[in-house]
C-alpha cells in the first residue's frame, strides 16, 4: 500500500475528503518526525513505538572491489510494533507464504 492508497483507505473510513485526510497524515508524519529529530520516542499503544538509536560504525566490504572499509557510526530509527499489531501480523498469512504453499501443492 502507497501513500496514496493509504489516503483513501482513511478518507473512505473516516467519511472525510481525501484532501483533508491527506492533511491530517502529512501533519502526523510532520510530528512523528519533529518528535524523533528532538530525541524523544513516539509511542503509539497497540501500534508500536518508533525510536532512534545510535549505530556503531563497523568495518565492511566494498561488493565490487572486495576491499575492506570503514561503515561510519549513525542513527538510525528503529520501530517495535506493539502487541496488537504484532498478534494481527501473525495471525494473517502472508502473500508469500500464501504462494508458497500453492507451490508445495503443485
């Protein structure tokens, strides 16, 4: 699902325009990401809670050359999805997992 999609899939829920809704979740991203940038977490009970953490820098490989070099330290956000999410997650099987099994079967 696209922003878009997204946009409607609200908008038909909510019983409100798509040009208000696409409003309301351009101001939701707008905060989350203040949030974040300011260093706080952004928890959304069910849903899951959105974090930065600090990555340290590593040694790696460059694919092309194979020549060994230095991954810099950043931050990073991380997201932990809360109970709900998770158990709804876990209770639909996947596209792929879908496909799989018709796989098998064949």
């Amino acid at each position: 699902m696209n922003k878009a999609e997204l946009i409607e899939a609200i908008a038909t829920r909510s019983k409100t325009t798509k040009a208000h809704t696409a409003t309301m979740l351009d101001g939701l991203i707008e905060v989350v990401q203040k949030t974040l940038t300011d260093g706080n977490n952004v928890q959304l009970v069910g849903f899951g809670t959105f974090s930065v953490t600090e990555r340290a820098g590593r040694e790696g490989r460059n694919p092309a050359t194979g020549k060994t070099m230095t991954i810099p330290a950043k931050k990073v956000v991380k997201f932990k999805p809360g109970k709900t999410l998770a158990d709804a997650a876990a209770a639909k099987p996947t596209r792929a997992a879908k496909s799989k099994k018709a796989a098998k079967k064949k």
